[in-house]
C-alpha cells in the first residue's frame, strides 16, 4: 500500500490543475488611472521594480524584454507578432511604431516595454500610461513630433504632499508632457534640476527610483533655492502656462476638447488673444503651440 504521504501528494497534484494560472510578476495597481493624474509607465515600471527588490534596469534587462521578444520581432518599418492559439500559431503584422525619447510618449520603446510586460502581470492596458500619439492622426505623417520632455520633470509640492499624508509617491504622466509647464494643482513650476545636486536627470534610467534624484539620490519634494532660468520666466507668465497646462489636462482626460475650448485655442494661436507669451524660451514656446495646433486637427469636438 502506498504511503499516506503520496496519497497527499497525489491529490495535490490533482489540485493544481484547478489553479488558476499564476502571473510571473506581481501585479500592481497603476495609480490615478482614467484621470488627468494617471501615473506615467516609467513610475509604473520603477515602482513594479522596487516590490520585487530590482532595479528597473534589471527588471527590463531580465524580465520585460526577453519576454517582449519571445512573442514579437521588430523590422525597419513592419513588426511581427507570434501568437499561440492551442494547436495553431499565428502571426501578424503592423506598422513598427515610431521612435520617441520619452518612454512616458507611446513610441517604439514604449510598445516593446508595455508587450513585454503586459504578459508577465497578465493586465492588460498599460498604453493608458503613455502619451497618446495624437500627431499620428494628423495630416502630417511624415513628420515626427514628440510632446515627451528631453528630462525628467517633477512638481516637489505633489511629492511633498503625498509623503506627508502618507500616499503612494509616484510620477504622473503631465510631468512628461512638455507643453504643460505648471503644476495644475500647486500652480508651480515642473522642476528639472535636483534642489541637492543641481542635475538635471533624463526621464528613465537603470537605477531610477520615484520621487529620488538618480545621482544623489535625495529626495526631490522640496523648491530649489535658486530656480533655472526657464523656471523664472515660466513664473513670470503664469497665467499663459496655466492656461497652456489645463488645456492639456482637459485634453488627457476625454482625449477630445470642448467646442468653446476649441474655439478658445484658435483664437489664442491664430489671432493674438489673450492670455499672450514673450519671454518663455522657443523650446518651450514651439512645444505649446504644436500640442494646440495637432490637438485641434486631430480631437474631434465633443
Ligand atoms: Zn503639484
Ligand atoms: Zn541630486
């Protein structure tokens, strides 16, 4: 007679088949999603990195992009998905997406992280977490625009607050987008430079951790004694980068823009009205005013 304990194991076994199937990662929850809030993918991916005690580098190097290329490949202008399907595999493909800086703007980066990961939390709709392509559905395809921000920007009043009160910390998405200059609930300047070190920080790197310089690693919840250039002038025009910044969120929030703010925004970049810029730099200046004009050819009124 078999020993007691094989039976258990036995029926263990039998067990198992009834289990659900396990995702390799833990799954986390994205923060604010379906709001003006909603977390950036690079914050997702550090905080993802962070509960399971790697750094993002590692997390992409050893888990997100091998699992990326197990189910796709990637040609100049054409990319393949292999998908199993019980007894048949099928592959398709589609247009290889267009390469952009910012991993928080959908792009080629983007999509590799977001394909590779979505599989390994078993979640879909991570590409929420990413800035819409809205130039794509312009009438100028050729021409790359990119509304993702060359640094990684921050308000240190959000991030002050939400340590205070004991909050997840984290980095929405509007920090990335360049035309929005302000913080819409502190009406503050995004801040670039660290108040410690004074480096400025690109928006992902390896050993990057939410909320924390990736040089000396600080915190970034507190004003820089002396703001940058860029960051006086913004305060200078606030009300034009407000203005700027809370079209953007009623934008990000329904992906669509009100008929009065259509009409608004046409008057401002096409006639002059007012509120009106002089002093904020180019960069600055060109990255407003391509948001308005792509949203206005693209956003259908609601
Ligand atoms: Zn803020
Ligand atoms: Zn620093």
């Amino acid at each position: 007679m078999a020993p007691h304990y094989l039976d258990k194991c036995h029926s263990q076994e039998l067990d198992a088949s009834v289990i659900p199937e396990r995702s390799r990662l833990y799954f986390l929850e994205p923060i604010a999603i379906g709001t003006p809030y909603v977390e950036g993918l690079v914050s997702y991916i550090c905080r993802l990195a962070e509960a399971h005690h790697v750094s993002p580098g590692v997390l992409a190097k050893q888990e997100m992009l091998p699992s990326f290329r197990r189910t796709h490949s990637v040609g100049g202008k054409t990319a393949y998905r292999v998908q199993d399907e019980g007894l048949k595999t099928s592959v398709s493909s589609f247009p290889t997406p267009k390469y952009r800086k910012n991993l928080n703007e959908y792009g080629l980066l983007s999509w590799q992280y977001i394909a590779g990961l979505e599989p390994l939390i078993m979640q879909s709709g991570l590409r929420s977490l990413t800035i819409p392509p809205w130039a794509e559905e312009t009438a100028r395809p050729n021409q790359t625009i990119e509304f993702g921000r060359k640094l990684r920007s921050w308000c240190p009043e959000c991030l002050r607050a939400w340590c205070d009160t004991n909050q997840p910390i984290y980095e929405p998405l509007i920090w990335s987008i360049a035309a929005a200059t302000v913080c819409p609930l502190h009406h503050q300047p995004l801040r670039s430079y660290c108040p410690h070190c004074q480096r400025t920080q690109l928006p992902i790197s390896g050993r990057m951790q939410v909320g924390r310089c990736v040089h000396c690693q600080n915190w970034l919840n507190v004003q820089p004694e002396e703001p940058s250039e860029l960051e006086t002038l913004v305060v200078s025009e606030i009300d034009w980068h407000l203005w700027v910044t809370e079209r953007v969120v009623e934008i990000l929030i329904s992906n669509s823009i009100k008929a009065e703010t259509r009409d608004e925004i046409e008057r401002v970049i096409y006639h002059g009205g007012q509120p009106q810029p002089d002093l904020t730099d180019l960069n600055t200046r060109q990255a407003q005013g391509i948001l308005l004009e792509t949203c206005l050819q693209s956003l259908n009124k609601t």
